[in-house]
C-alpha cells in the first residue's frame, strides 16, 4: 500500500485490434443466423484499405497487409472509412 508506479499508455495498432477480437463470435439475425468471427471482419476492412490505398499513379500504396495492420488504429479505422466510401456497391461510390 502506498506504492505509485508511472505507467504511459499508446493508442494500439491494426494488427493488435485484430489479436484483441480473436474468437470473438456474432450472431447475425433471428431466424437464418450467420455466424461472424470479429477478428476476420475487422481483417477483411484493413485488406480493403490495403487493395485500395494507392498513389495518384494508382500504383498500391502499401505492399502488405502486415504494412496496413502496423499504422495505429485510429487512422486505419479512418482510412478504412474513405476505402468503404470509394468501394461502395452502389452509383453513390466515390462521390463525395
């Protein structure tokens, strides 16, 4: 009792938000149920930004997925924002 420790904290990366939702399970739905693995959504947004990030050339911007999992968490969820605009299934995509 009466120890005091300084501890820092640091915002964490792509790679560490997958490791944290692993085996993280969702139902989706009442009555046909899809079973979803958090981790594997979450990786399958970082592969989008890394398919879809590229130079003004259109050359990739990043050459592996292991690249896009390094950058911290905030700005992949940012980056997976625009990646999610531009790729949309539908005639609104890219527009903005």
């Amino acid at each position: 009792a009466g120890k005091t420790k300084t501890v820092y904290f640091r915002r964490i990366t792509g790679a560490e938000r997958v490791k944290l939702l692993a085996g993280k399970r969702v139902n989706v739905g009442e009555r046909n149920t899809m079973d979803l693995d958090l981790a594997d959504v979450l990786r399958n947004r970082h592969q989008l930004v890394q398919f879809s990030a590229c130079h003004e050339d259109g050359k990739p911007l990043f050459k592996s997925l292991e690249e896009v999992q390094a950058l911290p968490d905030w700005l992949l969820n940012a980056l997976a924002e625009h990646a999610d605009d531009v790729n949309k299934e539908d005639d609104t995509a890219g527009k903005q």
